[in-house]
C-alpha cells in the first residue's frame, strides 16, 4: 500500500537493519485518520470470509485491529500479555517469546470470548519472526475456532514470520512488505494482489 510506504518513508525511523520505528503513527501516536485507512484496506481485502471476530494481541495491535473490526462491524477481542487479577480462571494461555522486547510472557485469552462457531482474522501491527502471531494462532485452536488469516500493517519481510505462517497454511496479507532496510535506506516489495 503505497499510502503506508509513503508515510514509512517520510516519518518511519530506521533504528538498526531490523529495528523500525514508527510511533509517532502507529504504535505510540496514533494517526485515527490515517488508521482508519489502513484498517479499512485490511477489511477490503478479508471481506465475504465469513469473519465473525478481529483479534489482536495488545497493545500495538489495538489501534489496527478496531479499525478493521469496525469496518468489518464485528468484535474485537484482546489478548493480554499482562496478567491480572480479574482475568485468572477460565482462560486459555500459551508462552510467546517477544524479539523486540526479548522476554517471554503468557499470552491469555478469556475462554468465553472464542469459541469453535468463530471464524478470526487476526491483525497486528508488525510481523517479524512470527512468534506472536503463532501464539495467537495456538489460542485460536485451543478454542476450535478457526483462522481466516492475518493482516499486518508492516511485514519485515527479510524476517522468517511469513514463511512460518504460510507453512502452517495462514494466509498473510500485509500493506507493506519490507525487503531490506538500514539508517540510511528502506526497500519495499511490490504491493500484494
């Protein structure tokens, strides 16, 4: 989505060759007007899958992922990392290993918000190695639910992520597929079907 690569360019901030900053947009500050097209586009391309939930893992996540539920006009559900004293019994966990933050936590979903009459289409805001959105995926199953796919707003493609979730037979849509980047450059691939 060229919308998306024209505002990584020009607001993005490329930390190291694997590390993209991009909170002034997406994941600190919010753009609401610039969110609502980008979650629009992900619904656009998901639509007449019978989707009857958008999931997402928080906090990232959260902005994207309303969007496309609205879009879609169905609910948003949340999967916590953090661990509280209302959410203990009842719940389906799984341990995700975050690369950003390198620690692990217990990824938790509330057991009577997903069950296997839902079909879900998880969306976050980055995809790298994977490993949180094969978490969520796990969730998924352990309630028999089942995947539509997963939208990404930013795909670091040089990342094993989508190459892990195609094996696993998840379709992937992402709006902007990352090649290679560095402080000084940033390489997109050609925009999916």
């Amino acid at each position: 989505m060229k919308l998306l690569e024209d505002r990584i360019l020009a607001d993005g901030n490329v930390l190291s060759p694997a590390i993209l900053k991009v909170d002034s947009f997406i994941n600190h500050q919010v753009d609401p007007v610039f969110m609502h097209e980008l979650g629009a586009e992900i619904a656009r391309h998901f639509r007449g899958q019978g989707i009857n939930k958008v999931m997402t893992i928080e906090s990232s996540g959260i902005a994207p992922a309303v969007f496309v539920a609205m879009e879609l006009q169905v609910p948003l559900v949340i999967l916590k990392k953090q661990s509280s004293a209302i959410l203990k019994t009842d719940v389906i966990q799984t341990e995700v290993v975050s690369f950003t933050k390198e620690i692990s936590y217990q990824l938790t979903l509330a057991r009577k918000y997903l069950s296997e009459n839902d079909h879900v289409l998880l969306v976050d805001d980055f995809l790298a190695n994977g490993e949180a959105a094969t978490g969520a995926i796990r969730l998924i199953r352990k309630a028999h639910a089942t995947i539509a796919g997963i939208g990404i707003l930013i795909e670091k493609s040089f990342q094993p992520g989508r190459t892990k979730l195609n094996e696993q037979g998840i379709h992937v849509y992402s709006l902007a597929r990352i090649a290679e980047m560095d402080t000084d450059h940033i390489t997109f691939l050609p925009e999916e079907a």
